[in-house]
C-alpha cells in the first residue's frame, strides 16, 4: 500500500446567510505530504480549516479523518488532528509547561507520557529554555512556538496550521517553514497561507481556493511552471535602439521602461536570456542587468481565475 | 478524568486572578463583622433567654442569619465570578483548542461549571470557619449548622449554573454579569407577587420558584426532598441550556 490518506473531503459547503464561504471543495490529503491551501484573504481558507477541524458545522458535504466521519465520531477523528488557529489559543496567565501540559491532558495522553511528550513537543519547537515563563510576557514569536508546540504535542497524524508565519520576523519565519517540512516527514500538514514562496518552499502539493472554490490542485513543481517568467528585465549602460533588442531571436515584444531599462517579453518555453548576454558583450551595450521576472500571487490568480471565468463562459 | 482536568484549570485560572482574591476577602471581611455584631447581640439576649427557658440557642440567633446574609451576597458575587467561564474564552477565540481537542460539549460544560463550583465551595468553607470557632466555647447544633452549609452549597451551585448559561450567550464578560444578576434577582423576589396574584394556582407557582422559600426552609433546619429537587431541577436545565448553547456555536450562520 502507498500512503495513507488522511484526510477525505467530499463536496464541502459552508453558507454564511446566502454567501457561499466555501462551495462544494474536494481533496485528500496522505500521509508524509504537506499540502499548501492557498488564497487572498477572504478566500475561505480559514472556514475550510475550522470545518476540518471539527471547529464549524459544514452546510454540507462529508469529513473523514483517518477514515472516522467527523461527525459521527467527533471524537476519534478530533484526536487525529492538531489546530492552529490564525489566532494561537493560549491562556496569557499560565506558564509555557502548565499550558503544554494542559494541552495534552485534554487530548487524552496517558499520564505515564505527559512528560515525555512535553519535552519532545518544545524539543521540536525550540520552547526548552522558556517552560517556566509565562505565556503572555513572551514575544509574538515565541508565543506562536507555543501555539505549534500545542497542536503536535499528541502526535496526531494531521497537523493544520492557519497561517503560522504571520506577524513573526524573518529568522523566526525561515524557523517555523523549517519545523513545518520536518512535520511533512512523519505527519500530513495543512498549511493555510497568502504568501506564495511560503508554499514554494514548503509544500509538496498546492491547492488554490479562490471565492470558495478551489481553482487550482496540482503539485508545487506544476505550480513552478506556471509561475515561470515570461518576461526579463534588462538595464544597460549603452543601449541600442529597442527595435534591435527586438530583433533578438526569441523576444517577442520590448517595453521601454527608462531610458536605460527595458523589459523584454517572451515565450514561457524559451528565454532568451542566453542571447541577450552574447549580442551585448559582443555589442558593448554595458549589460548591468538582466533579471527574469517572476510571476506573483495575483497574476497567477488572476490567470487562473481568468481562465475558469472563460470556460464557464463557453460552457 | 478528563472534566476534573478542565475544572482544575479553570479554578487555577481563578485563582490566578485578582478578581477571586478581593472576592473572598471582602466577603469574608463583612460577614466577619457581621458575625461579630451578632455574637454581640446573643451575649446581650442570653440572660433573658435563660429566663424565658427559650429553645433557642446561639445557633439560631448567630449562625442561621450569618448564612442568610451570606446567600444574599453571593447573589452579587457569584455573577462575578461566572462571568468570564465561557465569554472571555471565546472573545479570546481560545474555545478553538477544546473544540479541536477530542472533548465532547457536555465534558467541557461540565468541567468548567465543576471548576467555579469548586470555588464556591472554599468560599463556603472559608465562611463556615466562622461558626465552627465557636466549638471552642459552646455546644452547637450541629445538625442546623450542616443544613445550612447544604443549603448555601445547593443555592450556589444553582447560581453557579445560571451564570455559566448567561457567560455562554454572549462575548462580553460584563453583559454576562449583568444578565446573571438579573437572573438571580428575579428568582429570588419573584413570590413577593405572589400574595397580589388573585389565582390561587399562579400565585403557587411563584411561591414554588422562589429561591428564598427554598433556601430559608433549608436553614431552619427542614430538610424536605422537595426543595433539593428545586435546586436540582434549575442545575440541570441550565446545563443542558449551555451545553446546547455551545454547540450552536459551530452552526453559525
């Protein structure tokens, strides 16, 4: 058998009124992948998450968590799963270990392993050194540790964290990415985000939901290849007429950006990057720069909503 | 147990506040000089009662009103203290981790209503020492004594009930006070209609919800299954209330 799947999702809906937060989504998620759910703000993202969680009654459609019905046996599907909400749920009064030990009383963690698993969860989430401090005087960093530390402290086999990076500084960042891949190896990982290189770094499969639909499921590597450039950017000391850049075999069209800069545009397939450098070194043009441009989130969606927009259309 | 696991946190979380230390204080600072005026009184009666061969005794004249005063302050107290249970938690966006935890409503319900009780009852303890003190120089009756403790124990787990309801309507610990106040108020005064209710049935059943009737029948010493059935009867229906209450907040719309 291949790995296991985790978490089954099948025609999820959640109406909020009339509005559709999130409107009929499927997928799976196995074990050992993280799984990078992606979207502006106000996606549905978060419902989705607070759904999978046990968190939120779905309008409709079905939830399996290791092949438990969350509905019919919230219980065994609810120990399965960690949460981090957007918001860390933690008690400000309490100490890092009297909170960590609360957490994993409450997920049913045998007395004998408290410790063991305390000691390993703020292993993981580097939270050894501050057991004894008080969760409200820490900084917004540590406390979001904290909040990770909670949702893996019993092991489940599925870790849903709602944006984990936001607020945290660049260090710290490059620390949880790095903490939510080694979860990846042993766990499945739903990891909520608006910020695309989170997800190229991090995950394995991507899912963009846009509106409440889910627009795009492929793997991260498919994702590169739309995302590849199809435009480069060029400055140079001495350049020539636009009309002989866009004479270089490959470039499709010139924009004027300066009068030094320029963007050349060109096929997805081919760049012609390696002919520019030549005919300037063999031209003198004084090449200072010359840089693919990648794509951002928004032109990705507005690409890929664009183009759902058009099917539906001629459908 | 996993619901004395969340009732030891939620009493941890009391006491971590100042909030439940003034309480106990204060309240235990005035019932102190009232029980100190009463014992006055009693050494100022007790030559007459000796006379009159009375069958009175300093337990019915220091003890029962200590208690009386008491259950009427802990109707202004309890508010307080039950406020912030579900409210704060969810204002805080904290009900997430014991909705994420394999919890059922009914456990996280219950252990947080047996985590303020078990307040209120070192408060009743703390009360209590007062009355006891009085061992060291005279007999007591005992027997009145523990009917009085049952029943200000059974009038705060009533409270109690009513205020974790109330802190589960709302994301304001303060309307939640307010609204338990309330509450507790009207249960208590609402037979003073009674004798002006010209149907005889209508004015029975104010008389039957009154939680003073209740309560002062319990502390003259009559210990009637009826009454205990009163106290049950508004713990569970305010229970199953908070428990429905929390689960509707999954389903909202």
């Amino acid at each position: 058998m291949t790995a296991q799947t985790l978490i089954e999702v099948e025609h999820l809906s959640r109406y909020f009124g009339p509005i559709a937060a999130v409107n009929a989504i499927n997928f799976e998620l196995r074990r050992g992948e993280v799984l990078g759910f992606l979207g502006p703000n106000g996606a549905g993202k978060s419902t989705s998450m607070k759904m999978i969680t046990g968190n939120l009654a779905p309008s409709a459609g079905r939830i399996r968590i290791c092949g438990h019905d969350l509905l019919d046996q919230p219980k065994l599907a609810k120990a399965e799963i960690g949460y981090l909400p957007e918001q860390p749920p933690l008690y400000r009064d309490f100490t890092v270990d009297e909170y960590l030990q609360f957490c994993a009383r409450i997920n049913r963690i045998a007395k004998g392993h408290i410790k063991t698993a305390m000691d390993n969860a703020k292993q993981r989430c580097g939270l050894t050194e501050v057991g004894s401090r008080l969760i409200g005087n820490l900084s917004k960093g540590f406390q979001q540790r904290v909040g990770i530390a909670q949702a893996i402290i019993h092991t489940p086999a599925i870790v849903v964290l709602d944006e984990p990076t936001v607020g945290l500084d660049p260090i710290q960042i490059r620390e949880i990415r790095k903490l939510i891949r080694d979860l990846g190896q042993e766990h499945g990982v739903i990891l909520s985000t608006h910020i695309l290189p989170e997800v190229q770094m991090t995950c394995d499969r991507v899912q963009i939901i846009h509106r409440g639909k889910l627009v795009f499921s492929d793997d991260v590597s498919n994702l590169n290849e739309r995302m590849q450039s199809s435009s480069l950017l060029l400055t140079l000391r001495n350049p020539p007429s636009a009309a002989a850049l866009s004479s270089i075999q490959g470039v499709s069209q010139v924009e004027v950006l300066g009068p030094n800069q320029f963007r050349l545009l060109h096929a997805t397939t081919r760049s012609p990057a390696e002919a520019v450098a030549e005919q300037s070194v063999k031209n003198s043009w004084g090449l200072c720069e010359l840089t693919p441009e990648r794509k951002t989130l928004e032109q990705i969606f507005v690409e890929i909503t664009s183009t759902e927009q058009h099917t539906e259309a001629a459908a | 147990m996993i619901m004395l696991t969340l009732a030891q946190r939620e009493l941890r979380a009391l006491f971590l506040s100042p909030l439940a230390w003034t309480v106990l204080a204060v309240l235990q600072f005035i019932l102190a000089y009232l029980f100190l005026s009463q014992l006055q009184e009693y050494v100022q009666l007790q030559p007459q009662l000796r006379m009159m061969n009375a069958a009175v005794g300093v337990t019915d004249i220091v003890i029962v009103p200590i208690y009386g005063s008491a259950a009427f302050m802990l109707m202004m107290v309890v508010p307080l203290l039950t406020m912030r249970v579900i409210s704060d938690e969810r204002r805080n966006q904290r009900l997430t981790l014991l909705f994420s935890a394999p919890l059922s409503m009914t456990e996280i319900v219950l252990g947080k209503y047996l985590g303020v009780f078990a307040f209120m009852a070192i408060m009743t303890g703390l009360i209590t020492l007062m009355p006891l003190s009085l061992l060291l120089g005279t007999h007591l009756d005992l027997g009145l004594l523990a009917a009085s403790v049952l029943g200000i124990l059974l009038l705060m787990a009533a409270f109690t009930a009513i205020g974790v309801y109330m802190s589960t309507l709302t994301v304001q610990p303060t309307v939640a006070a307010v609204s338990t106040f309330g509450v507790l108020l009207l249960l208590w005064i609402i037979n003073w209609a009674g004798g002006k209710v010209g149907d005889e049935n209508a004015s029975g059943a104010l008389q039957y919800l009154s939680m003073l009737n209740h309560f002062e029948a319990l502390s003259k010493g009559v210990f009637n299954t009826s009454d205990i059935f009163y106290y049950l009867l508004i713990i569970t229906t305010f229970m199953v209330l908070s428990i429905r209450r929390l689960d509707a907040d999954r389903l909202q719309h």
